[in-house]
C-alpha cells in the first residue's frame, strides 16, 4: 500500500496580512497531481488543516476543494486536529464524511478507533490521534497526575498497543500532532505547551510501522520511520530557503518498505533584501524577487516616506519593511546623546532621524509650542530629552 504524508496546510492563514488562500489552493493541486502520479492510496494528514478553530468560508471552501481533488485522484484521507483546529469543528459530520472516503480523528475516544485499511498483504490498523493537551485531556484519559505531553502521549499510546494488540498486532500507521525530540521548529509554528513541557520522546512511538508527524514546518527525519513532512507553504521568512515536499511510503508484508521525499511546486519564493530604497527599487541584481514576497531592510540615513508602498512598485509582493539607519547606535541611548543640548536643538535632531533635515518653517512651528508648553508650566523645565526617549524607545 502506498500512503503520502502531508501536514500542517494552515489552510486560512495570512502572510504579514496577505491573504494565501490561492498559494494554498495551488499546493492542494499540487498534491493531488503526486497522489495521481504515484498511485497513492492513502493521504495522511496529522493536524492543523485549518490556520484558526473558526475558519472562514473562503478558507473552508478551499480545503473541501483540496480534499475533493485528493479523492478524485484516487486516494482515501486520513486527517487529524492539531493545535490550530478546532476538533468539534472538524470533526462535524466525520461519520457522513467517512463514507465518502474522508476519515477524520478528533477525539480521545476515537485515537484508539483504527481506520482498518487492507491490501494484498493483510489489514492495515491507522490510528489518528490528535492534539492532547494536558489541561484538557488528562481526565478522559484517566491520568489525572498527568502534567504534561510526554505523560498524555504515554497514555495514549498505551490505548493504541492495547487495541493493536487485541486485534494480531497488524501493520500499523500512526498520526500525532506534536513536538517530539529531535524536531527542529522555525519558527512559524504555535508553541503548544501551557504551563507544561511540550516535547515528547520519539520512543514514545516504538513499534509502530510508519508515525506520521505534524506541527513542524520543515521536512524532517527522526528516524526512517518516524517523520515530518512540513507544511506545503513557507509560514515565514525563516523558511525561505526550505523546498517543501512530501513524503511517499510503501508498506509492504514485513511493514515499513521505502520511504521517497517528492518536492512540491514552489508557489511563490520569499527573499530578503537590504539597502536604501532607491537602490532597491533599481538595481538590476534585484529583478529575480519582483515576483517573490519581499521583506526589506532599509539603511536610508532618514527613514523614507511610504517605503512600502514605494517597494510594491517595484516588488508587488513586498509585504514588510523596517528602517535601520546605518550610522545609527543602539548601545547610546536618547538620554546621553540629549544632554546639555537645547529643548529645540533636541527637537531638531529627532526630526532629522526620523524623516530629514526640517525646513526653517517648521522649525518655527517647533519653537512656538515649545514656548507655549513652558508657558503652561510657568517654573518647570520641559523635559524633552525624557520625552523623546520616550517616543523612540
């Protein structure tokens, strides 16, 4: 039987507020066509479907059309809830939704509730189980002491050898939302440990054939067995360098046969540029980004006006900006560099860091409410040099 494990599509979320549904609605095609190519039976995906437990109804719409393509390329589905799902959403309709080829585990009842899969070879037991967390899952699982997800997943896991073991000891396939040691983050993941340890170990999972992992971003190998696939779509900058793919297992007889990465179609690139805003909106060296999603460092010696609007001339895609002045030195704070300098002096400073040199008029208007603020405060010394710390701390 071959099985492809995805995870993690986040389908509804934003990227520094741009809206990714069409990127996601790509990497969904995507997947589909290597379900089709490689004959996939089986497509697992271990948590966060969703970016938020209430998705919107775009966000919604795009995932039914993901799944609908899925199944349409011959394969059933294997989903779970993670930290970003809501289980009772999710969940809704799983028994309807079973029927038609989508088996959804959001339950503590269900995780030791097997989808029974079978090939040439004999029965296939897949468990799901979703995202436990300690506070909430302890009772039901009849660990009270529990505390943290090492202790919930030891529990669970002892429900699922039960259950295999009752039913032969089978071939065995799991899928588990969590942080399991070894796991590298990157950083666009939502931690999912409150007020308890989040990481659990990899021998948590020993003896199971396949452990399909979510909640990384990035393709891992903890061992051959045990995986992550990451998410489909790059979730921040950090990942930019990250070629997002899948993972295609055979289970043969004995178990776990090959396992063979497949890269996914790069939907949109990420990059980081830095330099002033004329030379990034010019320079030739830039024109491989002007497609990409751009985050821009800008070293302008006044922070320029509209910098990224300006950059979405060039980069339509920019979606973040900040200024760092290159002469500038955090290590000396406000305080120092006002000292023994005049109210106006000091004005005429931070007008010059943060938008140019101000023009005489303007300085005028500054002089004028300075003097009126020492007016209203007849015997008081306005403290400007505190005040403009204030305002650029």
């Amino acid at each position: 039987m071959r099985m492809l494990h995805t995870s993690d599509w986040h389908i509804g979320r934003t990227f520094h507020g741009v809206d990714l549904l069409a990127d996601q609605a790509r990497s969904l095609a995507s997947i589909a066509e290597i379900v089709a190519e490689q004959r996939v039976d089986v497509v697992l995906v271990p948590g966060d479907v969703y970016d938020r437990s209430i998705p919107g109804a775009e966000a919604i719409a795009v995932c039914n059309r993901g799944f609908e393509a899925i199944r349409a390329a011959g394969a059933v589905i294997v989903a779970t809830s993670g930290n970003h799902d809501s289980p009772t959403r999710l969940g809704a309709l799983g028994s309807f939704a079973a029927a038609g080829g989508l088996h959804l585990r959001t339950t503590v009842a269900d995780m030791d509730r097997p989808v029974l899969l079978s090939d040439e070879f004999g029965e296939i037991a897949c468990y799901g189980l979703p995202y436990l967390e300690p506070e909430i899952t302890r009772v039901e699982l009849q660990v009270p002491q529990a505390r943290t997800h090492a202790d919930i997943l030891a529990a669970a896991m002892a429900r699922i050898r039960a259950d295999l073991a009752a039913r032969g000891n089978p071939r065995s396939v799991l899928l588990a939302h969590a942080f399991v040691v070894g796991g590298e983050a990157t950083g666009s993941e939502r931690s999912i440990s409150v007020g308890g340890v989040e990481t659990v170990p990899q021998t948590a999972f020993d003896g199971i054939d396949y452990v399909a992992l979510g909640h990384l971003h990035s393709p891992q190998v903890l061992s051959e067995s045990v995986r992550y696939s990451g998410s489909p779509l790059p979730y921040s900058f950090g990942e930019r360098s990250h070629r997002k793919s899948v993972w295609v297992l055979e289970l043969a007889a004995g178990g776990l046969k090959e396992v063979v990465r497949h890269e996914l179609p790069r939907v949109r690139g990420l990059a980081q540029l830095t330099g002033d805003l004329e030379a990034l909106l010019t320079d030739p060296a830039h024109a491989e980004f002007e497609d990409h999603y751009v985050s821009a460092q800008l070293t302008d010696h006044a922070r320029p006006v509209d910098g990224l609007r300006r950059l979405r001339e060039r980069f339509h895609h920019a979606v973040h900006v900040e200024w760092s002045r290159p002469e500038g030195n955090p290590e000396l704070h406000y305080r120092e560099r006002v000292r023994g300098r005049r109210d106006t002096e000091v004005a005429h400073s931070f007008l010059t860091d943060v938008r140019g040199v101000p023009s005489s008029g303007e300085m005028k208007w500054v002089e004028r409410a300075l003097a009126a603020a020492t007016a209203e405060h007849p015997g008081e010394t306005l403290a400007t040099a505190t005040l403009v710390e204030g305002l650029t701390a």
